[in-house]
C-alpha cells in the first residue's frame, strides 16, 4: 500500500455503541467491501494482561473494532524483516502475526496492539459515507496516532480538515 493513510473520524451525528467519536485507520477498501481499525479506543488491560508471557509491557491494548476480537493487530513505526507484514506508509507497518508483535516489542519501538477490526460489506462503507455517517480525512503521517493522546484523536482529526463538529451535517452530501 502506498499513498496517504485514510482515517474514517465518525460523524458527531453517529451516536452510540462503539462508532461514536471513533476514529479508524482504514487499511482496506474495495468494491468486496472494507476494513480497518479504531485507533482511539485504549482497554483497560494492558498488553501484559493479554499476553502474560511477554516481558512488561505496561500501555494499555486497544479496541480495533467489533468484528473478531480475539484477531490481533500489531501498528508499529519501523518493520522487523518477518513474513506478515504490511507496510502502510514508511512509518507505519501492520501486522497480524504473533512473532512480528514479539519482535515489534522486543525492538523497543513503540506500537500499538489492537483487537478486532470494523468491516463493512461490499458498497456498505460508500453508502454510510454517503449518509454522512464517516468524514474521510487524509494523512501523509501516522502523527495521528503516535502524537496525539487518544482521547484528543477525533477532534484532532477533525481538526486536520480545518472543520468543527458543530458544522457537519446529519444526512451527508447531497447532489
């Protein structure tokens, strides 16, 4: 994958369950459907807590979505040289796989450990879109996620568009 990183911010008209203020990297997107994860959703359990054989690893894991949540996502700046991974832009790289996730970690850069996905259905995510559910903000960085706390990452994002959730729309854009 090459080009800029697309985050979905939710729409402040999206309201309850996992999506309000949700903010997710979207990693995939065609005519079968989509996918990606929420990346300002932090657990309570650590990455510790989940994986008791790892050495202390105090941050906390996060909620990537509701779809499969025993599937583990590994975000991380700088890639390890093992099979599974996927480089997202030349600062980020994603992975599923358990031994990246061990060699992310015991390379001392920073990551993310993330549970579950969000995916949508063919045309599912173009049509919420459509709605007005999702604003598309494009990145050249992964700045949103390493330098921005979690609980700031919707406005920030939103903030990136130069727009204020008070001037979004229910409904979406309509020709």
């Amino acid at each position: 994958m090459s080009g800029p990183l697309t985050f979905l911010v939710a729409s402040p008209h999206l309201r309850g369950g996992i999506f309000e203020h949700a903010v997710i990297l979207l990693l995939e997107h065609d005519t079968k459907g989509a996918m990606g994860l929420i990346v300002n959703a932090p657990m309570t359990q650590s990455v510790t807590d989940l994986l008791p054989d790892t050495p202390d690893q105090p941050d906390a894991a996060w909620l990537g979505g509701p779809v499969d949540p025993t599937l583990g996502w590994c975000l991380y700046p700088q890639p390890v040289g093992l099979d599974g991974e996927m480089r997202l832009t030349p600062d980020l790289n994603v992975s599923s796989s358990l031994d990246v996730l061990r060699a992310v970690m015991a390379s001392g850069q920073r990551f993310m450990l993330v549970l579950g996905y969000a995916g949508w259905g063919a045309g599912q995510l173009t049509e919420e879109a459509r709605e007005g559910s999702w604003v598309w903000v494009e990145q050249d960085t992964p700045a949103l996620l390493w330098d921005v706390p979690a609980g700031e990452r919707w406005q920030a994002a939103l903030d990136r568009l130069g727009v204020t959730p008070d001037t979004i729309m229910p409904g979406g854009a309509q020709a």
